[in-house]
C-alpha cells in the first residue's frame, strides 16, 4: 500500500505526458484481479482517453512504477546505498569533480563494512583508484590499484565456497534419487576440499561463513547425525545473528535456515520446540524490506512444523483444532506463495483428517492437490498424496477403484519413485484384499502388517511413516 500511495505523489510531480491517463491506467488494473485487454480499452474510452496504443501506454506506464519503485526503496539496503553512492560519483566525475567523487567515495566505503558486496567494492575501488589519478596523481592510483588484488582474492573465495556448497545441496535433494554410496563418496570429496580445512569464521564474507556451515550440515544430514547437523545449522543462524545488515536485507535466506533448525527440534521437548517457532515468528517485527513475503514464509513453515510436532506426539484432536486456526487465515489472507507451499499444508491437513475419521474432507484436500497442482510442484508431497488417495479409496470400500488407481500408479511412478517399506507392504496388502474383498480376512491381514513393521529396525521416522502407523494401528483398534 505504502508503494502505490508513492507512485501516486511521483506520479503527480513528475509530468508524463497525459498523466492522468497513467494513473486511470494503474486504477484499473489495481483494481482488477485479471483484465483482458478489450475490457482496459473499454474502460480508458469511458474516461475519454484514446485507446489506441494501449500496449505502448501499459509498458510506458510499467517504466513509470519502476522509476517509482526505484526512488521509493532507493535507500532500503545497503546495496542500494551503495549502488545510489556509485551512481553520483560517475555523475560527478564526468563533471571533472574528482574531490567530491572521493568524499562520496568515503562514506561509501564504511557502508561496504557493513555489506561486504565484493562486486560492488570493486567498482566503488575502480572509481576511487580513476579519481585519485586525476586528483592526487600516478601513486595515489597505484596505492588503490593494489587493494583491488584483495578484492579479486575474495571473490574467488566465495566462488569456490559457493560451488561447493551448490554441489552439496544438489547431493542432498538426490537422496533417494541417486545411489547413496556415490552421494557419500562425493561428499567426502566437498569435504576433503582445502578450504574445509579452515576455520569457517575466517573467512571474509558473511555470505562465505553461511555457505562454509551449510555445507557441512548438509554432509551431516545425508549420513543422519542429527546432532552434528543440528550444531552446524545453529553456527549459522549464529553467523546471521552477528551480521544483522546481512540478516535483514536476507531475511529468506535466514528463514530457511531457521526451518531446517525447526524441523529438528520438533522431535524434542515441548518448550524447546515452541521456543524455536516463537522466535522465527518475531523475525518479521524488524523487517521492512521484502516483509510481505517473509511473513507468508514464516506463516506456512511455522504452522507445518507445529502441525508435523502434534502429528509426531500422536496428538490428532489438536491438530485438527489447529488445522481449522490455519484454514481460517489461510481463507482471510490472499497469499502469494508457490504452489510447493500449499501442497505440503494440505497434505498434513488430508493426513490429519483421515486419522480423524473424516474421509470425505480428507478425499477433498487429496484432490485438491492432485487436481489443482503438478507433479514437478513437489514430487515426493504430490507421489505420497497418490498414496493417500489409494488408503482413502480402500477405507470408502471403492475396490475396483483402488485396482484403477493403482494401476495408474504403477505406470507414472514405478520407475521414478521407490517405495519405502510401509509404503511398499501396505499397497500389496490393499490392492490384495481389494481384488477378493469378501475372501480375505482382513483383521488377520492388518495384524500381520502390524507385526511385520514392529520387526523392522531402520524405518525413517517421517511424518508419512507415522500416519501409514497410526492408520494401521486404527485397523487393529476397529476391527
């Protein structure tokens, strides 16, 4: 809101041609959801205006927010500090005002303490080593030109921290996809690296030290200590927490960080786990710039991890009281979020309601993901809501359709998709029943299910496992 009440003020003292013709133009479309083209033209000939051009007259009016948004933000962040102080000095170097161009050049160089934009640096480095040439002679360049070797140094520090650390997050998000022995056997390779040799907080940039810890927490992750994960995760909130700039002006970045921290804690104690939510929640209170979208991430991870936590505690009853807490703010709030967020709530929500009895409301978020969204969304969440709907379809007696819909399973994810052992035995177990339902005792059949996952040592302890589980047990208790 704050940005449309400023677009509007530019917009009145700077002329631009019919200018009320730009701001009739951004009303509508303001106000409108979608519009068609035919529709806007309707509405500009109603108000007098030509519509001919409307095409130019939108991407006009599309420079004109952008040269709004840029005056409106323009001292946000440190970057943009940096980048406005960068801009002057080239002005006023054309001019020949050299002096000037380095008094700028000063107060731009105590806020790159603060933002340690290598890139940046090396430009404001670049105009100041121009400017003491022609202002202070051949040595004072020199001396300039000599710190620029650092800067160069830097930035190949963060290139190689930062490859490594892609390459280790690609190893993690393949877990499953690739064989595990390579997966480790790379990581030992990232490990290995020279640079892992070092102290993570001795190295220059913020970004640098981030990147260091992740990829350690990343290892630790893919050979599950938790522990050390865990103690890696926290020494980078750490390095968050000492650099509040970096923080503030990178509030995703620490967010989810945060959530990995979160998700960890939410298999301990009460307290320690509340403390952690508590604590992400009151991130948004000191952010201004990217806020909007900030407050939607915290609100969607924060309320799937309490809702994972309840789930983990078998604590079904409060789930689905808090469950109805998020469908109402979900319901109030227009959030504009990717679809990967929304597919993992509504699975905990199917999840939540088919424990509680309640097949039908369960069916309705199962087909809201399956309808309404892409595999490619977020392939695991979108496979185990297919699995979901078969456990449905099996409970709602709808055999024939259980056999349909397996089938159909078997032939978009056999090859893509391994299932774990639950998974694997309780698809066997309905599909076998659902081909001779009154043949088969099933009480008998559940129980042995039962018996046969208590046997099983290595099971992941994933909130999937847990409502396979909980299902299963539900059998034993109804039968």
């Amino acid at each position: 809101m704050n940005e449309k009440r400023y677009f509007k003020i530019f917009i009145n003292k700077n002329i631009f041609g019919s200018q009320n013709k730009y701001l009739l133009l951004f009303d509508i479309i303001n106000s409108n959801e979608t519009i068609s083209e035919d529709t806007l033209k309707k509405h500009v000939k109603e108000q007098d205006y030509s519509d001919k051009n409307i095409s130019y007259d939108i991407n006009y009016l599309n420079k004109i927010i952008l040269r709004s948004l840029n005056e409106f933000h323009h001292e946000k962040t440190i970057s943009l500090k940096l980048q406005n102080h960068i801009k002057s000095v080239e002005i006023l170097f054309y001019k020949g005002l050299y002096d000037e161009c380095l008094k700028i050049i000063r107060k731009a160089k105590k806020l790159s303490l603060k933002n340690e934009n290598e890139i940046l640096i090396l430009e404001l480095l670049n105009w100041e080593k121009k400017c003491m040439g022609y202002s202070k002679g051949f040595y004072g360049a020199m001396s300039v030109n000599e710190k620029i070797d650092n800067y160069f140094n830097y930035i190949k520090e963060n290139r190689e921290i930062t490859d490594l650390y892609y390459h280790s997050y690609f190893l993690k998000n393949n877990v499953g996809k690739m064989p595990y022995e390579g997966i480790v056997e790379e990581f030992n390779k990232i490990i290995g690296n020279a640079i892992f040799k070092k102290d993570g907080l001795s190295l220059h940039s913020v970004q640098s030290k981030i990147f260091y810890f992740l990829t350690i927490a990343n290892y630790f992750h893919v050979i599950n200590q938790k522990d050390r994960e865990l103690l890696n995760l926290e020494k980078t909130i750490e390095v968050f927490d000492n650099n509040p700039f970096y923080k503030e002006e990178n509030p995703l970045d620490y967010i989810s960080v945060y959530t990995r921290v979160i998700d960890i804690y939410k298999k301990s104690d009460d307290a320690s786990f509340h403390n952690k939510i508590e604590a992400l929640r009151g991130f948004e209170n000191i952010l201004d710039f990217q806020k909007s979208v900030a407050q939607e991430r915290i609100f969607f991870h924060t309320n799937q991890a309490e809702l994972e936590f309840l789930i983990f505690n078998n604590n079904f009853e409060e789930g689905l009281k808090m469950m109805q807490l998020v469908l109402k703010s979900l319901k109030e709030n227009k959030f504009n979020i990717e679809p990967y967020y929304f597919i993992g709530m509504y699975y905990q929500f199917a999840c939540i309601l088919l424990i509680n009895k309640n097949l039908s409301q369960s069916l309705k978020y199962v087909n809201l993901i399956l309808n309404e969204f892409k595999l490619e969304d977020r392939p695991k969440s979108f496979i185990k809501t297919e699995i979901l709907n078969l456990i449905i379809h099996y409970e709602l007696k709808n055999y024939k359709l259980v056999l349909h819909n397996y089938a159909t399973f078997n032939k978009k994810y056999k090859r893509v998709f391994k299932l774990n052992f639950i998974e694997k035995n309780i698809i066997q177990l309905m599909v076998q029943i659902s081909e001779n339902p009154f043949g088969t005792n099933e009480n008998i059949e559940f129980k042995k299910l039962h018996v046969k996952i208590q046997k099983k040592n290595d099971l992941e302890d994933s909130i999937s496992n847990k409502i396979y589980t909980k299902y299963i047990e539900s059998k034993l208790k109804h039968n």
